[in-house]
C-alpha cells in the first residue's frame, strides 16, 4: 500500500479489545506496516490474521476509491482546459475574423467601391 498516512479506525480498535496484548501488538504493527510498506501479515495467529484481513480489505478499498477519486479530479481538470483552450481559439479566431472583415470593409470604402462602410451612405441618401 506504501501511504504516508492512513486513518486507524474505531472499529480496528475494538477489535483489537477482545485481543490479547500479544495479538494486539501483532495486529498493530501488522497493520502499519502494510499501510507503510506493502508488507501483509505472515504469522501464524488466526485470531490476527481474521482481523487483518478484514482490514487489509478495507484499507485496499480505501486506496482504490482514492485513486479513482484522484483520477477522476485530473480528467476533469484536463477537460475544464480542453474547453478554456477551445474557448481562448473561438474568441481568437472570431476577434479575427471580425477584424478582417473590417478591414477588408475599410479597404473597399477607401476605394470607392460598394461593400464597404459608404453603402450605409447611399442607403441613407435613397
């Protein structure tokens, strides 16, 4: 599991009451070091071994949806960029292709040419 922290439930204690304080030891440190180190129960008390498996079972579970939360988090950040690059390209290509067509407007009305701002003009004078 390899974790830098781990959460040590209520229930992990309680089970470890009805435990000597041999199991209870064994239990403890059974458990740290899989949370820390991957390292599963090897011995041989049935008790200890019940009760880490119950929790091993747990703490697996816990790392899955951590992870899948984690995963989750970073496909959503690369979508929410995705649509603020797709958004940034729209109001680009659209701020320039207003600016062409005012440009190519004011190109014409400097000509002379009908297409250009002077058809307004005309408009208004008809």
């Amino acid at each position: 599991m390899k974790e830098e922290n781990f959460k040590f439930k209520a229930r992990y204690a309680e089970a470890m009451k009805n435990m000597s304080n041999k199991q209870a030891g064994e239990y403890a440190r059974s458990v740290t070091e899989y949370a820390f180190q991957g390292k599963t129960y090897s011995g041989k008390d049935k008790t200890v071994k019940t009760a880490f498996d119950l929790t091993k079972a747990t703490l697996d579970e816990e790392k899955f949806y951590k992870e899948q939360g984690r995963l989750g988090a970073r496909k959503l950040l690369e979508q929410r960029q995705e649509e603020e690059r797709e958004n940034t390209l729209k109001s680009v290509v659209g701020g320039m292709l207003v600016g062409e067509i005012i440009k190519e407007a004011m190109a014409k009305n400097a000509e002379g040419k009908n297409g250009g701002f002077n058809h307004y003009e005309e408009a208004r004078k008809s």
